[in-house]
C-alpha cells in the first residue's frame, strides 16, 4: 500500500526591496496568487509590536524568488532580495478548515509561518476604517522573541547571503539578472 504524497504547503516570502525607500513586502500564497502588503519597518518577533501593513497589487507566484535589480522606470524599481523564505499555514479559530481567503476577506488572518527567519504563530488584522491597512502581528509562543529586531540582526538574503548594498554593486558592474515588470 503505498500513500498518497502530501499535498504543497502554500509559500511565504519576504524581499526586501529598495524602491523609493527601504521597506520589507509580506507574501503570502492565496488562492494562487501572492498576496501582499508593504511593511515600512519590516516584520517583527516581538509580540507587542503591531506593524502596519499596506495591502498592495497582488504578485504572481512566479516572482516570489526574485532576487536582482528592477530596472528603472519600472514600478518598485532598484535592487531586491529575499530576506525569508518558507510555508505558512492558516488557523482557524474554531479549529475547523482554515481558508485564508476567506479569513482576509473577514479582516483577520491567524497563521503560522515556517520560514528561515520567521516562525511561529502570526497574525495580519485589517484596520477599521482603512480598508487597505493592516496590522502584522506575533503571537505570543515559543518563537517570539520580545525585544529584538529581526531586522536589525538579519540584513541579508536567505538565498545568496548578499545585502542590498552587493546587489546595486553587481548591477553596476553588468552581472547581476534584472527584472522588466510587463506593465
């Protein structure tokens, strides 16, 4: 007898790009797309940080392993890398069948994350009365770590180990891949 293969776990990414200024893109895979949100000051592992979350343009799936250059003139133009990579999973808060969509459609997504930097429990909770703005925040398990700032310690690619700063030097240089947007 022989068992069925376990079904794909959908992916979360984090890039961090420098467009007009530095910030951190939340993705989350959604109904076969990559859902997201712009973090000014990039996630955190402190359960008592609330992080705004600017909803954006959903991404398609294949640009979750970007990392290189957008070219100029295009939108979200400079230099990205992936700074966290992995699976995440939506929780239910009855315990039955958690679906992400419909649970963002409501205004609250509980969800675990399995990444490289982050893990555990999360939350992503819509504003009130701004409908594009969320709040991205860690719950409290055994994976929060109050007090630091992932972002301060962690600064560079999960992929290459490269820093922003290596990628615009590469792109200077001509050896780095760059990304057209077909907008």
């Amino acid at each position: 007898m022989t068992s069925s293969p376990r079904p794909r776990r959908p992916i979360f990414n984090v890039q961090k790009p420098r467009a007009k200024r530095l910030h951190y893109d939340f993705r989350l895979e959604i109904a076969g797309v990559l859902k997201s949100w712009a973090i000014p000051k990039g996630p955190s592992l402190d359960p008592a940080m609330k992080r705004l979350a600017v909803q954006v343009e959903d991404h398609d799936l294949e640009y979750a392993d970007f990392e290189g250059v957008i070219e100029e003139g295009q939108y979200g133009a400079g230099p990205v890398l992936v700074w966290d990579t992995g699976w995440f999973e939506p929780v239910s808060p009855d315990r039955g069948k958690a679906d992400a969509g419909a649970m963002l459609a409501k205004g609250k997504l509980d969800f675990i994350l399995a990444g490289h930097r982050l893990k555990g429990r999360f939350s992503l909770i819509r504003m009130t009365h701004r409908p594009n703005q969320w709040l991205l925040v860690k719950q409290k398990d055994a994976e929060a770590r109050p007090g630091k700032e992932i972002t301060e310690a962690c600064q560079d690619s999960v992929l290459s180990s490269r820093t922003i700063e290596d990628l615009e030097q590469e792109a200077a240089s001509g050896r780095l891949r760059t990304y057209r947007c077909g907008r």
